[in-house]
C-alpha cells in the first residue's frame, strides 16, 4: 500500500523530523499555507497546483 501525506509549507519541516524519529521516507505533497479558512474553490486551485507540481516530479 503506498499513502501520500499532505501538509503546508508551515508543517514540512514537522512531517519530515516526525518520519525520520520513526525511520520512514514519506511521499510529502506540500501545500501552500494556509488552507484553513479557504472557500471551497480556493481550495480546489491550491489542491490543483499541488498536483500538477506532484506530476511534474513524476515525469522527471
């Protein structure tokens, strides 16, 4: 089973120290912060430009 993590760019450096204490490399898609107070269609767009940053890696 493979998971993706998602956070903002506020909470990547919490992900990362959180999976190297338990030895885990996650597969981290970061967000713009914040996503808290977001209507739903600022939302979609920022969850839009974290995929298609996800697919350009992908591609690389």
């Amino acid at each position: 089973m493979v998971g993706i993590v998602i956070a903002t760019e506020t909470f990547r450096p919490l992900v990362l120290a959180q999976a190297k204490a338990r030895k885990l490399d996650p597969n981290l898609v970061v967000v713009k912060h914040p996503v808290g107070g977001l209507n739903a269609t600022e939302l979609d767009e920022r969850i839009g430009a974290a995929f298609e940053g996800l697919r350009l890696e992908m591609k690389q």
